[in-house]
C-alpha cells in the first residue's frame, strides 16, 4: 500500500461516523482490509484529536558488534511475535 491508498482507507473514518467507530476500535484491521498487512507484533491505535499524526515507537537500539540472542534471531527470520529487543 503505497501512502494514496494509506490516506484513502482513512478517509471513510473522517467522513462517515460507522466508518470513524470500526477505525477506533480496531484501526489495525481496517488498514489490514485496505490492503496494509502489519506484522502480528505491530500495535496500532487510532484516537480523536484535532490533529492527524502518526506516532512510531522503535525498539531500543541494538549493538552492532553483538551477536543476537536466539530470541533475536528467530524475530529477524520472522520466527517470533516480539520485535528484536522486546518490549511492546
């Protein structure tokens, strides 16, 4: 999904009250029938407000020079639900 078809799946939510209540209450699954397919450890949330942003949180920053936990390894080769470094 390119960000024109990003913006058009949220463009009901502005415009039509059932459309804004599926997006709050379940944005991830909204964009997922747009055609964005996140991961199953991505975490979206979607609130009012009177402006639009977009807010992304990054896991904490690895060492290069260290090697990957098996945990690690196994996020990277899609093995895991977690992000590389945990958290939520």
């Amino acid at each position: 999904m390119d960000a024109q078809g990003f913006l058009a799946a949220l463009t009901p939510a502005v415009t039509d009250a059932d459309a804004r209540e599926r997006f709050l209450a379940d944005p991830k699954a909204v964009l997922a029938a747009a055609g964005l397919d996140l991961p199953e450890s991505f975490k979206v949330t979607a609130r009012e407000g009177d402006a639009a942003e977009i807010t992304i949180t990054l896991p904490a920053l690895l060492d290069p020079d260290t090697d990957l936990s098996e945990e690690q390894l196994a996020a990277v080769g899609g093995g895991s639900e977690r992000w590389i470094g945990g958290g939520t």
